[in-house]
C-alpha cells in the first residue's frame, strides 16, 4: 500500500521516505512502531512535559501453533505429527490435528497455523481436507489479518496437478489477510529433506521477533515418549520373504500374488488399515537396455545423492533412480543436458497436451531412444532422475493373528504400449525376481484415515473388488482375534468366479463361523452384462440403508478412477431412494459420514 500526499498529512519528502520504510518493515517491527507514536502522541499533549518516553517492549510472539493436516496415505499427516513433536521440544504449545477433526470457526483464533496437505488423484483434496477446503474457499471463510501461517505440500510431479491442494491452501490464505511465516514448500514423492528445510524455516518464522531463541525444554509427553522401532521410511528394514503364492487359478489372465514377510527382530507394529512401504528395485534387463542405448561403462562410478554417496552405474540405476515413469520436470532437465531441438519443440509453450500425451506410458528408455544423442557423463545424465519412491500397498493381515509377520496382496503389472512390453516395477520384482528367502527393504505406513471402528459391536460394510480386498482380510482376522460383536459385510469383485476369488476359502469359513454376516459377490466376466460390485450394492440397497440407520461404518478399498467413484455415486443413490431424500440431502447425509469417519477410503 503507497501513501498519497492528497490523502496524508504529510509533505513530500515525508511520503517518500515512508514509502521506501514502510514495504522493509515486518509485522513485528510494525505494531512496535504503532505503540511507540501512540505514546509519543499521549506524551506531547496538552501540558505535558518534554521527557522522552521509554519505548514500548516488542510483543511477544504466540507460542501456540496449530498444526492441521490433510492426508490420503499417512504421509502429511506423519510429518505434521513430526513437526509437532519438534516444535514442542523448542518450546512452543503445539496442537495437532486432522482437518476434519478441526473446528472451522476456531481458525480466527489462532495466531500461528501450519498446513501439511498432500493432494489426492488428479489436483483433489484428501478425504480428510475436502469440508475444511469448503470452509476456506467459501464465503463463510473469516478474515485472519493476525494469522501467521506456511504450508507443505505433498504431491507427484508425474501428475499434471501438481501438488494443488497445498497451493490452494497457500493462496486463500494470503488472500484471507494471513503472513506467511515462511514460503510454501511443494515437494516430491522424496520429501524428507524438503520437509526437513521446511520446517527449519517455520522455526525461524515462529522465533522472528523475539530476543531469543525459546528453550529446548522437552515437554512431559516428550519425555515420556514409547520406545519405537529404529526403522522407518528414511531407514528401511530388511524383510525376509517368508512365501509367495499366486492367489489366481489356472486360466486366469490375472496374478495376484499373496507375500508373506518376516518383521521378526524389527520391532515394527501396524494396525489393520495401515500400509505398508517397499522401496523395490528395478528390472535388470531395463537398466541393460538403457545403459546399452547411452554407450556407458556400467561400472562407471556415479553419484546417488546430495550427501555424495556413489555406486557403479548399474547398481545405481537398479536400487537408486526412477526409470520408468517420465515426469514435464524431467523432460525440462533433459532438454538442458541434449539441447535436441525436437524435445524442445514438444516441450514449447502451448504444447501442455503433447507433453502429457507423450509421457503417459513411456518411460526414459523411450526418452533416450527419441531425443538423442546424449553427448554428457553419466553421472550428469543421473543427476537429473528422480530418486526411486517406495510403493505403498494396504496390508492384509492383523498383527493379532500373524505375531511377527506382514502379508500383502499384490496384483503383477503388465502391459503393452507404444510397442514394448512393459512392467510395474514393484509388482513384477515381487512376481518374478524374489523367492522365499530373499529380503525386502520395508517401513510402515500408519494411515489413521483408514480404521476399524473403536466400539468393536459397530456394523461396518466393506467395498474391496480384486486386490482392494486386502485391508478387509485385515479388519476380519483382527475381528475375529479379538472377539467382535458388530455384524459385518463384504463386497467382493472381480472377472471370474472360478479363477478369481481371493481368498475364498477364508470368507467362507468366516460367514460359517459368523465373523463375517453377509457377502456379496460380482465376477464381471461370467455373465453376458458386466456385473460390478456397485451393482450389487444397488441390489441390496435397502438393507444397506438399514445398516447405515444403525449406525454402521463404510469402507472403499480400489481403484480410484472408476470403481471408487461409481461406489460413491451408488451410495449416494441409495440413501435418496431409500431414505427418500432430495439428492442433496443425500449428499449431505454422506458428508457427514466422512466427517464422523464413518465413511472411510483408501484408494489409489
């Protein structure tokens, strides 16, 4: 904001000094400044003496800060909990929460906010945000002129909407009157040491104005803290493969392989709904192909991270870097390295459809193949890769039944496009390449967005076509260790009924011993009309509606883009008809489903 001589008592000269001190001056610098000219003013008045008057302390800054998350998979919310435990041992009064958990009208109060929001699918928000992101991009959003507030964003540059949702958040924030204390971090699938700067500026922000640093008293729940176990994601454990079975029948054009490891000696736990982490390697033959294409010495020695670590090429390239997806960030660091003028036609202005076209299926195989030569060093060529992601898949077994294991469901990857045959790089490893007595490196994934009930007696319904059906495994085996009361049933999907029902014999000694109530089945390739699990929701709509009325909880595991939401859609279907409601008030009525948790999902 400028001053304007024509609306200001000052001359000037006056204006534009203060116009060149007003923009340099920080929040903290401004309300000192206030108080001192409001003590000037009472001072000169009337009668008063001319004693200079001692200048006002500076504020204290807020030492509550408010953390909310919003998260699909557990990563935000991880490492809002992380943040959390640091900014209590610096001394701060630290509040950690789900968004839909938090209170919208409680937001004008805070002083000091921190967001960590991954961003779900194509640029959505999580579950979890989506009634808080409402809130805020509406009208009933306050004004937060005394907000100090930073955001993490999580997401995945292979993604056009690249983390959206934090930008989002970012944005209307800034827009609502709020101070950034530091700037928006938008990070990667590898966000540890982003995260890490992140919040290393957050402190800095929150410390702004005060004469000293706050102490490094721990606080009593600190002090207090439960014995982890010394592996994580940044430090993966080695799983022994103790089985692996294909869970499809002779004839079927699916595998789905059931892997059995070990956590023996790991002192990792998980509860039923969590994820489990596999940082996989890729196939040798594609590293071969790749390091053929480029002419290299696969021994050379490059360098894998920013802390220096080298390795030989091959190795490198196998355990190290992604290599089969390609990102517009990748292709931008490439152009540099190539200088090819057809790459940098593709990636010209206005050609946002022809990038996307040409990366959806190909990988860096295809890149080097189609924009080279590459006239550069190895070690410059690797720089520009993206570390290798772990892959997260929902666990299937309860730690209640299977003491010191961890069983997983995975389906083999394969396809064909732009003329090679091509592979998921986890799914395939655990397909072909790993025996029983080979390891894993692991972590677990807690994801509090995907839970069985509290009160064991809740009737809980679960959605879980093909390998979906994992966590349900899960919920069932932990129901049935620790006695629940609470009636069950399971939707169960897939093409055929011979060949392709996962774990039958399981569900069917679970209806016979009546852990699981009721089931419901849809093999889509048996009959002449595809039958889908959605269609057997709507054929047993009113039951359903009645076990919702009772209070019952609901849960979608899967495919996001197609059967995720056709189950919702259905859903909401039901509750119109058979709660004769309006449409929108069957949206709402599954609103508020999400927000007591009664509707949970874990898609992908």
């Amino acid at each position: 904001m400028q001053l304007q001589v024509i609306n200001s008592p000052f001359n000037e000269e006056q204006v534009e000094l203060l116009n060149r001190l007003l923009p340099t001056l920080t929040e903290t610098q401004k309300v000192w400044l206030s108080g001192y000219l409001a003590s000037s003013a009472v001072n000169s008045g009337a009668g008063a003496t001319s004693v200079a008057t001692p200048a006002a302390p500076a504020p204290t800054i807020s030492k509550e800060v408010t953390v909310l998350y919003g998260s699909q998979t557990g990563n935000a919310q991880g490492l809002a909990d992380q943040a959390g435990k640091t900014l209590e041992g610096k001394g701060f009064k630290v509040t950690v929460s789900s968004m839909s958990d938090f209170k919208p009208n409680s937001l004008k109060k805070l002083k000091n906010l921190l967001v960590v929001a991954s961003t779900h699918g194509e640029g959505d928000p999580p579950d979890n945000a989506l009634s808080f992101h409402e809130f805020l991009h509406g009208r009933r959003a306050p004004k937060l002129e005394d907000l100090r507030f930073s955001v993490l964003s999580l997401g995945d540059s292979s993604y056009e909407q690249f983390c959206q949702t934090g930008k989002e958040f970012d944005a209307r924030l800034e827009e609502l009157g709020g101070t950034r204390l530091h700037p928006r971090v938008d990070c990667d699938l590898d966000y540890d040491d982003p995260a890490e700067e992140w919040l290393n500026g957050v402190i800095e922000g929150l410390n702004e104005g005060q004469e000293q640093n706050v102490g490094l008293a721990q606080s009593a729940a600190t002090a207090e803290a439960v014995v982890e176990s010394p592996y994580s994601r940044k430090n993966p454990f080695k799983a022994e493969v103790l089985e692996s079975i294909n869970l499809n029948g002779r004839g079927s054009n699916k595998e789905t392989r059931h892997l059995e490891l070990s956590l023996e000696g790991s002192g990792l736990t998980y509860k039923p709904g969590d994820s489990l982490g596999i940082y996989p390697e890729n196939d040798p033959k594609l590293v071969d192909l790749l390091i053929e294409e480029l002419n290299w010495d696969p021994e050379e020695i490059v360098t894998t991270n920013k802390q220096g670590d080298v390795r030989p090429l091959k190795e490198a390239l196998i355990s190290h870097f992604e290599i089969t997806v390609l990102t517009k960030p990748l292709l931008e660091q490439a152009l540099k390295l190539s200088g090819n003028d057809g790459l940098a036609e593709l990636l010209a202005a206005g050609n946002e459809e022809k990038v996307k076209e040409y990366i959806d299926g190909r990988d860096l195989l295809d890149l080097v193949r189609d924009f080279g030569p590459w006239p550069v060093s190895a070690n410059d060529f690797v720089a520009i890769l993206r570390k290798m992601p772990a892959r997260l898949y929902s666990i299937s077994s309860s730690l209640e039944a299977n003491p010191d294991e961890v069983h997983l469901t995975i389906g083999a990857v394969r396809y064909n496009t732009h003329g090679r045959d091509r592979n998921g790089v986890c799914s395939i490893l655990c397909a072909e390449r790993l025996e029983p007595g080979d390891t894993l490196p692991i972590y677990i994934q807690n994801n509090q967005n995907f839970k069985l009930p509290e009160n064991p007696d809740t009737p809980i319904i679960m959605v879980g076509p093909g390998t979906g059906v994992a966590p349900f495994r899960s919920f069932m085996q932990e129901r049935e260790e620790i006695g629940a009361d609470g009636k069950s049933w399971m939707f169960f999907g897939d093409q055929h009924f011979v060949t392709d029902f996962l774990y039958q014999t399981e569900w069917q000694k679970w209806l016979k011993d009546g852990v699981l109530t009721k089931m419901d089945v849809a093999f889509s390739r048996d009959t002449e009309e595809k039958v889908y699990v959605q269609h057997r929701m709507k054929e047993q709509g009113k039951e359903l509606f009645e076990w919702l009325e009772a209070g019952a909880s609901f849960y979608v595991c899967g495919d996001e883009k197609h059967m995720a939401h056709d189950v919702h859609e259905t859903l909401i279907d039901i509750i119109e008809k058979e709660g004769n409601m309006s449409r929108q008030n069957a949206e709402e009525y599954v609103a508020n489903m999400q927000q007591q948790k009664r509707y949970q999902r874990d898609v992908y």
